[in-house]
C-alpha cells in the first residue's frame, strides 16, 4: 500500500468516526455501536471496502487503545472509590464471573455439548469490553455512586477472567498439571502487576512536573506506549499493567490535579480506529453458521449477567435503585473474549472452530446491542435518583 492510499484510507476513518459521534447524538445510540455498524458495513461481512493491509493494523492499534483504557480504569480505582464502592466493586465482579461460568457451563451441557468444551465456553464468557463500556459512561455525561462502580468492576472482573480461563484450560486438558497454569496465570497476572506498580510510580513521581496540573501529550503516550511495549516484551498482561499503573498515578500522584486529562484527550481517534477496525473483521459467516447454538448461547449468557448482577448487588447492599441494573449494564463482550477464543482454540484444536464461532457470535450480538442497554441502566438509575431527590 503506497503512502498516498495509506492517508486516504486513514483519514476516511477518522471522518466515519467524526460521522459516528454525530449519528449517536442524533439517534441516542452510543458511538461505539454507530462505530461497529460502520466497520461490519464497509468490512468483511459486508462491502468488503476496507483493504487487508489496513485490517492488518487492527492487532497494534487495540493494543494501544486497551492500554490507555486500562490507564483510566484504572484511574478509577482512587482510595476515595474504594472505600465507597469497594464492597460493591469486589462482591458484584466475582458474583457476575462465577454466575456466568456456571449457567453457561450447564446450559451448554444439557444443551449436548462436551461438558469440556461448555465450561471452555462458560470462562470465555466472563469477560467483558473495558474500551466500549468506558466510553459509554464517558458519553453519558453522569458521574454517580452507579458509573463509578461500574468502572471499578470493568477494571478488576477481566482480570477474575483470566486467573478462571486459565484454571478452566488446565483442568480440561489436564497435561501441564496445576502447577504450570498457575505459573502461567503468576507470571501473566503478577507480571503485570509488577510492570504496572514500577512504572506507576515513575510516572507518578516524574509526569506532571513540566506543567503542573497534568501531565502533557508526550509524557501521557509515552507512558502508554512504553506500558504496552514492555508488557508484550515481557508477556505480561497489558491491561492489568496498564490498570495497576494508572490506580498507582491515580493515588500517589500528589502533583497531578488531573492525573488522565492528556490521555483522555488523545484517545479518542485511537478508538475510532480500534472500533472500526474490530467491526470490519467480523465474519458474518461465523454468526449464521451457528443457529440456534448462538442464540441459546447469547441468551444463557444474558440470563447470567442478570442474575449475577442482580444477586452481587444484593449481597453488597447496593441501593434497590441500582441492584437490577449492573447486570444489563455490563453486557458488552469484545476483545478480550476473542482473545481467549484464541487461545482455547490452539489448547484444544479439534474444538476450535466451535469455539471460534460462538465467541465471535456472541462478541457480535453483545458488542451492538450491549453497549445502548448499558447507556440505558445508566440514565435508568440516574433518572431513579434526580426522581428520589438524590
């Protein structure tokens, strides 16, 4: 691809998001959604518009993206939202995980499939879309007791999806034994809070110095980048680098007035791209390929959002105006789903193709249609809220 083509292609991109945004506004449709519906419509599953070589970005720039998602999720999780939304964020995260891997898990099986392959299916499950999900809390315009556990519960219930995925994988193959999946799960996860805690606090105690209140544009993406870089290098987690860093910046920063201001500023044409990009190499063929294993498995999975949610909450004590909603609210399934896919695909190769295609079914279905469900648990409980006086 010559240059010329290659600033066409990326600057027809970045004005489809510029559509998108205005579209969502029009239609009160998230972005995200408007951004997908662009992608699946000029990619794969539809005009085929969209070259390879341009598809081919897609692996770098969600690795980008994720990152600095991360960084803000994890500038959530400030000692002063955890000492108010903690119990909530803990108890309605691991409620949610466990509910998921089971109802999957059990529908799957009494639905004829291998019990292996159902509970592979049932881990997968249990992660979530972080970039989707904080861009529609970010797009609401609320900041309330509800978006500010919900970011707290993106940043932490991905990471229960790891450490359950890996158990889940061991168990089922049952060759490298429990030990090898918990040093692999150590090494990922611990890595990863290891790589974070070091360079949050460097960036803490350097970023923000050479203007005060925020740190500028090159110090935000050099963090990102060196935080993505060397999590790959040393095959760690990246979101869970990126979260610890940012949890640490946000807390120990004492310079910082706004710790995430640059890297909020610079995201967003990075998610246009990521958005796009992820739409266009959906394969129709693999939703419709499944029939009616989709749709119990989309339906089975919505049920345990639901009841995961719901019970979590309950348990946590969470106000009754807000218990019935994290289930819908945490809908969105994308990458990290994918992922996994992956992964389980090369452990168990002759499920692969199953695996493969009721993954990206389900990341389809709940990338869509998730994201106008969370927006609207969201302006639900506000609404529950402004009605009470609160």
């Amino acid at each position: 691809m010559d240059e010329a083509f290659f600033f066409i292609v990326l600057g027809l991109l970045f004005w489809a998001g510029l559509t998108a945004d205005q579209l969502g506004r029009l239609t009160r449709l998230p972005r995200v959604t408007m951004l997908l519906l662009i992608g699946i419509l000029t990619g794969n599953a539809g005009f085929g518009l969209v070259p390879d070589a341009v598809l081919a970005w897609f692996d770098a720039i969600s690795i980008i993206a994720l990152t600095m998602v991360a960084f803000l999720l994890g500038g959530a999780l400030t000692k002063e939202n955890l000492l108010g939304h903690g119990r909530e964020i803990l108890v309605i995260s691991l409620s949610i995980v466990c509910f998921t891997l089971v109802i999957i898990t059990a529908g799957l099986t009494l639905a004829g499939l291998p019990f292996g392959l159902a509970l592979i299916l049932g881990a997968i499950a249990t992660a979530t879309a972080p970039a989707a999900m904080l861009d529609v809390i970010g797009q609401s315009g609320i900041s309330n007791g509800f978006t500010k556990t919900l970011k707290g519960i993106v940043a932490i219930d991905d990471a229960w999806g790891l450490v359950v995925f890996s158990l889940v994988v061991v168990f089922v193959s049952q060759t490298d034994g429990w030990a090898g999946v918990l040093a692999g799960a150590l090494v990922d996860l611990g890595g990863g809070l290891l790589l974070g805690g070091c360079i949050g606090a460097l960036a803490a105690g350097m970023t923000g110095r050479l203007q005060p209140g925020a740190p500028t544009q090159a110090e935000a993406i050099g963090v990102v980048f060196l935080t993505a870089g060397l999590s790959l290098w040393l095959e760690v987690s990246f979101l869970v680098s990126g979260m610890t860093a940012g949890a640490i910046v946000a807390n120990f920063a004492r310079h910082h007035d706004r710790a995430f201001h640059e890297i909020e500023n610079i995201q967003w044409p990075f998610m246009i791209l990521f958005f796009i990009l992820g739409g266009a190499t959906f394969e129709l063929d693999a939703l419709l390929a499944l029939g009616w294993g989709g749709v119990l498995y989309v339906l089975l999975r919505t049920l345990a959002r639901l009841a995961g949610g719901f019970a979590g909450a309950q348990l946590a004590g969470s106000p009754p105006a807000e218990a019935a909603w994290y289930g819908p609210a945490l809908l969105p399934q994308a990458g990290v789903a994918v992922g996994m896919a992956l992964v389980a695909g090369e452990a168990f190769p002759h499920w692969a193709p199953t695996i493969m295609a009721f993954t990206i079914s389900a990341t389809i279905f709940f990338e869509l249609l998730g994201p106008p469900v969370t927006l609207t648990a969201i302006r639900r409980v506000y609404r529950a809220g402004v009605d009470a006086g609160h």
